[in-house]
C-alpha cells in the first residue's frame, strides 16, 4: 500500500514522537505505511499527492483564529503552506483527515467561523453523532454516544452551508464535520487515550490550556476516563483509503 502522511507541528519532542506512536498503534500502521513531515522544523517540500493514500494533520499548539501580529513568523508560515496545500486536496476530494488542528485549518479553508466561543478544557467529554454522523462511512460501527479526549481554545462557531455535521458535544457544537465526500475534520482526537493525554498535559502545562498549577488534578482526572471508540475512526480512515 501506499504510505499515509502525518503533517505534525509540536515542537516539543516528546510530543511529537508520543502523538506519531499513537497514529501507528491506533491506525494500525507499521512505520513505514505513516511518513511524517514536521511542519514547525522545515518549510514543508513539495508533495506529490499520488505517493499517499491519505493525508492527515494532528494536533497544534498553534490557534488558527489568533490575531496575526499574535502569531509566530512559523506558524504564518505553517498556515500559509497548508493553505496552499488544502486548495489541493479539497479539489482532487483527497483523503483527508484533520485531527484537532484540522478544524481551524480545513474549517477556515471552506470559510467555517473559528473562534474562541466554544473552547473546551483538557479532558474527556461524551461525544453524540448526528444522524448524518451514524451512516458516515468513517464512523461504521461507532456507538451514538462515546468518550472522547479533547482540549482546545479554539473551535467552530459556524458551518458553512456544504459541510456535514457529524458529531457535536454539550459545551461544543461542532466535534466532527466532512466536506465532500473524503475530507474530514474533528475536534476531538482520534489518536489519544488516558496516558497520552496524561503526557500532553505534563508537557503544555504552561502552554495557556489550564493554569499551571491544576495540571496534577488534570492528570488523575484524565485517568478516569476510558477512550476506545474513538480510535475506530483512524482504523476507518486507513482502511477505506490505503491503496
């Protein structure tokens, strides 16, 4: 088959191989079948999107819905090379599958509202899909109602009038969209259970998720969750797309 390509953007190191080594054990991928680009080392290079079977954007510290004179000459660029590439992809319909970060960068690209109204705290939240969301493809076999981890400062306020709803939370109304046929984004992550939620919090504590000084209280919350239905979606993605 055809690799997948994760396009990352943390930073820190350890983030970074945490968030890789959940794509491979919940994708169910060997290394080589995962090709990962760090988008905050390097300008991203040219990609040929005929190697890939899929491509897929993990999570960001970056917030798409920032002030510009806010942002980092990094993250301008960042965003500006995914634009580009989204042009791309969102013309060819490619597989695409946008991971926390995927809402502010897919949601901006097809004109969503993305602001801070709907930011939710590092954690677990039950996750409903809609009825569009129950026949989903990606979502076969998926409860209505699971756990999922998620924590975000940003999230989408309005749909453009093509985009589906797939999934909403409480204190979050849009958690899972699809444009056309093969593009997806969600707000929660697929990719992350109790202890890697557990590490990301160590690791952004003083990143302005959560005061700092609540980061032990988060953590022995966090281990009171169980997330398994999320994964499903990744399984989904990689097998409906690995050519």
């Amino acid at each position: 088959m055809k690799p997948f390509l994760l396009l990352a953007s943390r930073a820190e190191d350890a983030a970074a191989e945490d968030e890789y080594a959940a794509y491979l054990r919940y994708g169910q991928l060997a290394p080589e079948q995962l090709r990962r680009i760090r988008l905050e080392a390097a300008p991203l290079p040219e990609l040929d999107l005929d190697e890939y079977s899929g491509v897929i954007v993990g999570g960001s510290p970056f917030t798409s819905s920032d002030p510009p004179d806010r942002k980092s000459d990094t993250q301008h660029r960042v965003e500006r090379e995914l634009a580009g590439l989204l042009d791309r992809i969102v013309d060819l319909d490619f597989p695409f599958l946008g991971a926390c970060y995927g809402v502010g960068t897919l949601g901006r690209h097809q004109g969503a509202v993305i602001d801070r109204t709907f930011g939710e705290q590092l954690g677990g939240v039950e996750i409903e899909l809609t009825e569009d969301g129950l026949s989903d493809p990606l979502l076969h076999g998926m409860p209505r109602r699971f756990t999922a981890f998620t924590g975000h400062k940003e999230a989408c306020t309005t749909l453009p009038s093509h985009a589906v709803l797939l999934a909403s939370s409480r204190a979050c109304p849009v958690h899972m969209f699809r444009i056309k046929q093969n593009l997806y984004a969600t707000q929660f992550h697929p990719e992350l259970d109790a202890e890697g939620l557990v590490t990301r919090i160590d690791i952004y504590r003083h990143a302005g998720y959560f005061p700092p000084e609540s980061a032990e209280e988060l953590m022995a919350d966090a281990r009171r969750y169980t997330a398994t239905e999320p994964m499903k979606i990744l399984r989904n993605f990689v097998a409906r797309y690995a050519g």
